[in-house]
C-alpha cells in the first residue's frame, strides 16, 4: 500500500473551520475504491496544524487519486487556507492494513 502522512498548517482564522472546509475533499477521497483511509488529526501542541493520514492500495489507486476532479478541486480551494505549503511523507509499505503495537498489548485483545 501507499502510506502517507501529511502536515497542513492552517491559517489562524481558519484553524476551527479546517474539517469543514475539507469536508467534500475528505468525503470524495474515501469513496475512492482504492482508499485504504483517509484521517485527520489536529495537533495537540499547535492548534493551527492538522495532520492527515491517509493510505491507498496501490500505484494505480495513489494515481487514480491524484488525478480526480476531487483532487484538482482541493487543490484550488484548498490552499487559500493554509498559512505554508504542506509538509509529506509517502511510501510503499507490504502490507494493506494496520499492524498491531505488540509491545502495547492489552491482554485478552486477539
């Protein structure tokens, strides 16, 4: 799978409005068929950063993804919101869902 994390610095006053403005981005990309997941988090340390995990299947899914109507919408709509340019990590991994922590197991959980 493409594994991807991503760091979108928001902009001050839009900081609070952030789930809402990406709200049809983030609906679109998990109807994607090759969508693993698509999650976002807000930073407990800067309240004006959000951090978006996301994962798809494969190549072609990472490809489908970036040449949807979705994505070239965000791209436009997207940005005017961010106070920089975000920040990204992608890799391949072989694997198609999360592992477990095992050095956090919690006893009894199969």
């Amino acid at each position: 799978m493409i594994f991807i994390t991503a760091k979108f610095r928001v902009r001050p006053e839009d900081a609070d409005n952030w789930p809402r403005i990406a709200a049809d981005f983030t609906a679109a990309t998990r109807a994607e068929p090759g969508c693993l997941w698509f999650d976002w988090s807000r930073s407990l340390d800067d309240p004006t950063e959000y951090v978006l995990v996301e994962a798809f299947r494969d190549d072609e899914a990472g490809a489908a993804h970036v040449q949807s109507e979705h994505f070239r919408e965000a791209q436009r709509t997207l940005p005017p919101h961010l106070a920089e340019t975000p920040r990204i990590v992608n890799v391949t991994v072989p694997q198609q869902d999360w592992s477990r922590l095992g050095e956090m197991a919690v006893p009894g959980d199969a």
